[in-house]
C-alpha cells in the first residue's frame, strides 16, 4: 500500500520514485505486477513478444511445454492487462498475431534485469535438476 508522499508515520520511507511507503506492508501495485508477470507461461509469452509480433501457433511453438489453452488463456489476460495487442490478419487463412503494447515494451528492462539476475544466481535449469 502506498503512502502520499507527504505522509508521515514512523516507519515511512522514501521509494527511489520518491513515494512514501511502509515497508512492513507489500505494496498492491506492486504485488499485481509480481502476479500477473510472474503467472506461469506469462513472463515467457512477453519474451518472446520482445522480438516483435508473432502469430498464435508461433508462439505457442516458441515457448517449449506450454500447451494452446494456457496460452490463450494467459494472451486474454496480458490483453486485459494492457501489456499485449491482438489484432486478426486477413485470410484465407485467417490468423491472429500479438504484439506487445506501450505498456508491455516498457517491461523490457525489468525482464532483461531480472533475466541476469537469474542467469548469475540460479544457475542452468539442467543443475537444478535432481
């Protein structure tokens, strides 16, 4: 939950956007981003949006065990959301394609962020496994 910036408590902090926060509390904006990036098949869907759009069973291709539902399923919502653009090309045959929206480009260095993060502290997913 944020605080007004002009709030004061005793536990008030300044956040480098320079809102006022308690940081005994999880933030709600904050806590919908972690949700809704952090959903399976999510962040690896706007990855792959990150090279530009792509057309439904490209992407579905793209991300290795996600199955069609599931993606549909997390497009809809990254479509509610904002972050991703559907737009139906002409046919025959008739085909979607995504792309990601103002919105969904301005994750890309959050990602990539996190994405080295990851890479420096969690390792391969092949030494993960048991």
């Amino acid at each position: 939950m944020a605080l007004a910036p002009d709030a004061t408590t005793d536990t008030a902090q300044l956040d480098a956007s320079g809102v006022a926060h308690d940081p005994a509390v999880v933030c709600a904006i904050y806590h919908q981003a972690i949700e809704l990036i952090g959903k399976r098949w999510s962040g690896a869907i706007v990855s792959v949006l990150f090279r530009g759009p792509v057309r439904f069973h490209a992407l579905v291709s793209a991300v290795p065990g996600m199955s069609e539902r599931l993606c549909a399923d997390r497009l809809r919502e990254l479509e509610i959301a904002g972050l991703v653009s559907r737009r139906v090309l002409p046919g025959p045959p008739v085909g979607v394609e995504y792309a990601l929206t103002e919105a969904g480009r301005d994750l890309n260095e959050s990602l990539s962020a996190l994405g080295k993060w990851a890479h420096r502290w969690l390792g391969s997913p092949a030494a993960a496994a048991p």
